[in-house]
C-alpha cells in the first residue's frame, strides 16, 4: 500500500517515523510487513518493542542495549553492516509519574535528541 511504501522509504532513508491514527486501522501491521519481510534483512536489523502501562525507563534501556555491540569504549551499535529499526508500539501507554512524565518516553527521547544515553552502572554516556 502507499503507507507502507513511504514507512519503506523513510527507513532506507534513515528518517525517524512516528505514525498516528484511530485504533483498528492497520498501522501495527503495515509497519511489521515492512519491517519483518519488506526490507533488506542484511542491511537492517528490526527490534519490536510493545509498550504497556508498567513499561519502565529501565525495561526500555536494557531491551535496546541487549540487542546492541560493543564497537569502542563507549560506543554501541548492531551488528557490522547492519543498522536498527526499533518499532515502538503503543508509544503512549507508560503509565505517568506524578509531575506527568513518562520515563521510556522520556528515554527514547534521549536517544533521538542526543543519540545515545547513560549507562546506569558506571554513570558514563553511551553513544549508540
């Protein structure tokens, strides 16, 4: 379909994605086609991550860093030759803090804005 061609698009392209619409409307599952059969595996490597209201900043981290590999002191990525496509889905579930933050939004907002993030052990920052 015309979605999945431009979420193809913006993937090669390198282009953060953030696709908005009424429940029911096939979203998930064009973004999963796309990500599971539809683009080059050799070249990418899909993570699928589903929010839920108990979702913590921590859980989000470790689900990321998990798939990722050490390439020098302080930088991670995928594996050689391949870059991540992480799908987030059910961005708006975590639950609220008090002040009305939501921390594994907050994370991930990190990561787009600084890319990368803490390491919660030794209090370094990890470019991704």
């Amino acid at each position: 379909t015309r979605n999945e061609w431009i979420i193809r698009q913006l993937v090669e392209h390198g282009m953060p994605i953030l696709v908005t619409g009424n429940t029911g409307t096939g979203k998930t599952v064009s973004i999963k086609k796309v990500l599971s059969g539809e683009i080059d595996q050799s070249k990418y490597s899909p993570l699928f991550l589903n929010f839920s209201a108990q979702t913590s900043a921590n859980q989000t981290q470790d689900i990321i860093d998990g798939k990722l590999d050490k390439r020098k002191r302080g930088i991670f990525g995928p594996p050689i030759g391949k870059r991540m496509v992480v799908f987030v889905d059910d961005l708006n579930m975590p639950a609220k803090e008090v002040y009305g933050a939501q921390p594994p939004i907050e994370i991930l907002r990190q990561f787009m804005d600084h890319q990368g993030w803490y390491d919660r052990k030794d209090k370094t920052f990890r470019k991704l």
